[in-house]
C-alpha cells in the first residue's frame, strides 16, 4: 500500500470516528437538555429546582445560588453559540432566572454577598464564606447581557466582578471569614481557577474588558501553576500563600478531576497569550499526571480524592466515582488534541468518555447520575441537588460537540487541499 493511500485511509478512519462521536454526544445534550426543560423550571417564582430525583421529581424546593447562576449561564450560552437552542423558551426561562437572582441572590448589597441557599421564594437561608456564588452570579448576568443586550446584566456583572477581586487581592473581610490563630493561610486552586474563568468569560469578543483583566488573567495562571509540587510530580490541591507545600493532609490532598478542569482553563489561557511552551506544561503536568495517577486500574474511572503519598484519604467518598470530574476530562483531553495534535490524548478522550456514556448515562429518564461506587454501580439516584445541577453535563458536551465539529472542518480542508494523486513521501528534513 502506497503512503499516500495508507494516509488517505487513516484521514478517513478518523473522520468517520469523530463524526460518531460528535452525532453521539449532540444527541445526548438533546436529551440532557430535556431532562431540565421539563423538570426543573419554576413558573411561580422563577428560578430553577435542582433537587430533582432520578425521574426529575422534586424533592427539596431549595434553591443554591451558584446553581441558579450555573442554569442562567447555561440555558444563554447554549441559546448563543447552537443554532438548535435558539428558542424563545430557552432565553424566557434564562430570564427569569435571571431576574430571580437580581431580587434575592444578595443578602447584603454594600458588600454586594451574595447567599448560598434560598427558599424558593428568594429568602435567605445560608450564607457560605467563600467567592462561588457571587462567581456564578457574574457568570450568569454576563450571559444575560450578551443575548438580551440589557446594559443593566453587565453592569451587574462587572461590579461584582470588581467585588470579587477585592476580596481575593486585597480584603477578604466581606466575605466573614475571621483568620484564626491556629489556621494555616493557604490557597485553594479553585479562587485562581475560577477567577481565570471569570476572566475569559468577561473579555470575550471585549478589548476594553480583555485590556482591563489581562494583568489579572496571567496572576490567575501563575498562582494555578504553583500548585505543581514535588518537582513537577503532583498537582496538589491546596498550597501555602508563598506557594508552597503544607503539611498534613491539607498538603497532600489531592483531586484528579479539578486538576483536569483547571488544566484546560490553562490551556485557553495559553491559547489567548500565543504560548506554544505554556501549553505544552500544561499538558504534562494537569492532564497527563492527574489521569496516571488519578485513573483507577481495577474499575476504571476517576478517583474522587487522593493522598499525594498514597496514603488513604480521610474524605469518605475518595474512592467514588462523580459525574463531574470525568466531564472535565473530556473536555480536556479533546481540547489538547484539538490545540496540540498529540494522537496520544484524542485515545485519552475516547477511554473517559466510552466509561463515562457506559456509567453515568440514565437511557430510562435522561440526564446522569452524578454519583457511583468505585465499581461503578450507581450509589444514588438523584440527578440534581445542592451541588450538581444543569451545567457540568451539559457544558461538557456543548464544549465537545463544537470541538469535534471544529475538528471535522479541518480534516476537510485539509482533504480538500491534498492532491487525490499518491503525495511524495515528506523528507526527513
């Protein structure tokens, strides 16, 4: 057989393997997507149900910020970048999401703090310490602004994109968590990482806010990177503020599936910078090293938790396997092929997914569950709850079904510009 042939036919047998997946994974959104349009919409106060059982049965009216603002941005994104989710009831039930959440999320408005559960009236329930919500928040009313064209959304998004930085970068105190004297002032890689998204979500197809945030974007990558310790063998999920290693268990925590999300955080970012050298790290070391070690050899699927000395983690549910993690993976490994033409992570991203479609996909009612034993079987039914809502799923598959068909479209041109004649050999040079 000819090289040119041999070529021709391996193009062909990659095309052919792409366009199943990208079919298998736009059906699949179709159908997750359904599963929240029917179930979790509240007509009455806006908003969304996210405690919804396996047949989308609501069990709690709870309603957690972050999710809501997950949902909004969601339900708008997919309304602004899929031609098939153009639909008025998509940007109606973002909407008043929307509004829902610019009547109740905050609890104090000086500070601009937003809640972290609300009744399904809007009244505040619980406020968490943290940054997250108020993420999502902006998130959320970015969204908004982009598919409505309503000045109000951004404004709100920028102001408390502001906000969160000054609680990240210069006074935490707003967000009411005194630093006591026996606790360790560390950094979790989630503040940097979601900060970086906050930053590519806010300067997309935006020179003023991409100028204003850039400074911010590089010190996000730079504090995410610290978390490579131990000579570039583990990505340790919590590091001290001057970046370095903690002790005890706090130090040797580790998660293989945030290290896989921030790993493709990283890579759009070295994608915006036009860092070739960044790209290539980050391929090592957050998607590489967190699946070796992360992968589990006897079941399959992605450990929760893991001791960076190989000790037994003491969260309970380390050996378990969750829906988002694995989301992540996909997402990462298909965008390091797409960025870095390595064969070697396009094979990574068929294994996470052909387990994950096998494991978590419900063909009876829809969505996945979010939460399996190491063997995989399902430990609970729930499709929704305070944690897992209409976003990981989704997002994953919005984000892959784009990428397959991104890369679809280069092995056609490129098709299309090779001579139907057997090519010359290229030349060792």
């Amino acid at each position: 057989m000819s090289w040119g042939l041999r070529v021709r036919q391996d193009m062909e047998k990659e095309r052919e393997t792409l366009q199943a997946w990208k079919e298998r994974v736009g059906h699949e959104l179709d159908r997750v997507m359904a599963f929240w349009l029917e179930h979790s919409h509240d007509p009455e106060h806006g908003g969304f149900f996210t405690c919804l059982g396996r047949d989308g049965r609501v069990y709690d009216d709870l309603k957690y910020v972050w999710l809501q603002g997950r949902q909004v941005w969601m339900y708008c994104r997919l309304y602004r970048k899929l031609e098939r989710f153009h639909r008025p009831e998509l940007l109606d039930a973002a909407k008043a999401g929307g509004e829902f959440l610019l009547r109740s999320a905050r609890v104090a408005p000086p500070a601009k703090k937003c809640a972290f559960v609300l009744t399904r009236d809007g009244r505040p329930v619980k406020v968490q310490r943290t940054i997250f919500s108020e993420c999502f928040y902006t998130m959320a009313m970015n969204e908004l602004w982009r598919v409505t064209g309503e000045a109000r959304y951004q404004s709100e998004a920028v102001e408390m994109m502001d906000q969160i930085v000054r609680w990240v970068r210069e006074d935490p105190s707003g967000l009411g968590r005194p630093q006591l004297p026996g606790a360790v002032a560390l950094e979790s890689m989630a503040v940097p990482m979601m900060l970086l998204s906050l930053v590519e979500q806010l300067s997309e197809e935006d020179e003023e806010l991409a100028g204003r945030y850039a400074r911010l974007g590089d010190w996000c990558a730079q504090r995410i990177l610290q978390h490579v310790q131990r000579d570039g063998q583990a990505v340790l999920e919590n590091v001290s503020e001057n970046g370095e290693e903690l002790s005890g268990c706090l130090g040797r925590h580790q998660n293989p599936g945030h290290a896989l999300e921030a790993g493709w955080f990283l890579l759009r970012h070295s994608t915006r910078r036009g860092d070739p050298k960044l790209r290539a790290h980050v391929i090592d070391k957050f998607l590489l090293l967190p699946f070796r070690s992360g992968w589990d050899p006897d079941h399959g699927g992605l450990f929760y938790f893991q001791d960076a000395d190989g000790l037994c983690p003491t969260q309970l549910e380390w050996a378990m396997k969750l829906w988002w993690p694995h989301s992540e993976a996909m997402i990462a490994f298909l965008m390091g092929y797409s960025e870095s033409g390595d064969p070697a992570l396009l094979r990574l991203f068929y294994q996470v997914a052909e387990y994950t479609f096998h494991q978590f996909r419900d063909p009876e009612h829809g969505e996945w569950f979010g939460y399996l034993n190491r063997e995989g079987k399902v430990a609970l039914t729930i499709k929704g709850g305070p944690f897992k809502g209409c976003f990981h799923v989704p997002r994953c598959l919005a984000m892959c079904e784009e990428m397959l068909s991104a890369l679809l479209s280069r092995l056609a041109a490129f098709g299309a510009r090779s001579s139907p004649t057997d090519p010359a050999r290229p030349s060792a040079e």
